[in-house]
C-alpha cells in the first residue's frame, strides 16, 4: 500500500482522503476532532467558556475579575522585593499603568490620592528589545541542508548587529517587586 507516500497526490475524492469507520470508539468534541479516551481534553477543546474558580461563568482561559485581581494580589505579595534605582521604569499593577520616572510615580500616588508607593502595587520593569534573525527563518526556502549566500549572511550579520545596537525599545513588568524609597538619593 502506497497510502504513506508523500509523492503520490490524493484528491478529495480519492479513496485514501477519509474513510468511513465502525467499531472505534472515543470522545470527540464539537468540530468533530477525535480524543481517543481522553474525554478531559476533548470537553476542554469543544467548549467556549468555563467556570471560574469561584464559580462565575466566564470566557474560556481567563477568569473573573474578582479572582484575577485576587490573583494579582497575591502575585505583588509573593514576589521578591528589590530597591528601586530611581531610573527603571516602574509598572504599577493595581493601576496597570507604566511610570518612567519619579514625577510619573508622584503623579499616580495623587491621582490616586495614595501616600504610600507600595499601594500602586509596584514592579521594576525589565527591557524588551528587538529580536534578531537567524538563518533558519529562510528554512522553507533552502534547500535541506542548504546555507544562505555568503552575501546575505554578511548582510544578516550587519541587521543583527544593528537590532542589538537599538538596545531597549519598550518595557515589560519584571519579577522583582520594587522597595521604593522616595527620601533616597539616586545618581
Ligand atoms: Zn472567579
């Protein structure tokens, strides 16, 4: 039987397209996908919405807000503390709002009408930057094992070297929550 071989083409209406089966049996969910004995995933893989840990209907892989803001919570009180340096941008969680420096910081805790930092729920941002190319991103035109021209990998190299040398470009939230000392001299 040639059913595996790539070479051969197979048309909708050719035999080896689909085959009609008796005698399987397994879960299968909405868009008709086969699970086999794992009726878990196949309930997971039909299903739009769940129930959030308190029991509030909400969308499939989220949760309510009052359980993600409990999460949220928990997350600042669990992580690891660090002195803030006074330069790297801030994230306050609780507002979801990005602070690059101590006068942004000062404008959130009177917005917010809060006096002490930790209550904005702080995080020392670390930076993001622009990723670089490598060859196997042309895998699909190469021949197997087949290696870009001399001319372009040395063109490649200059892009790359030019993506590290842009350094940061935007921040995220990190790990560290941050000890903001606002007496504190920074230079
Ligand atoms: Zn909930």
């Amino acid at each position: 039987m040639q059913a595996n071989n790539p070479e051969k083409p197979i048309f909708p209406e050719s035999e080896e397209a689909a085959k009609f089966v008796t005698g399987i049996s397994g879960w299968v969910d909405r868009d008709g996908r086969f699970w086999g004995a794992d009726e878990k995933m196949a309930r997971y893989s039909g299903s739009t919405h769940r129930h959030c840990d308190c029991g509030e209907v909400v969308e499939q892989r989220s949760y309510c807000r009052a359980c993600s803001r409990r999460k949220d919570i928990e997350k600042y009180k669990n992580a690891q503390k660090i002195e803030w340096d006074h330069k790297t941008p801030l994230y306050s969680q609780d507002h979801d709002k990005y602070l690059f420096d101590k006068d942004d910081l000062f404008d959130l805790m009177c917005e917010t009408q809060v006096t002490d930092p930790d209550e904005l729920e702080l995080f020392i941002c670390e930076p993001n930057e622009l990723s670089q190319i490598n060859s196997e991103y042309w895998n699909d035109d190469l021949p197997e094992d087949g290696e870009l021209p001399d001319s372009v990998e040395e063109a490649l190299a200059v892009f790359n070297k030019a993506l590290v040398d842009a350094g940061t470009v935007s921040w995220h939230p990190g790990k560290f929550a941050a000890i903001v000392d606002l007496e504190a001299k920074h230079d």
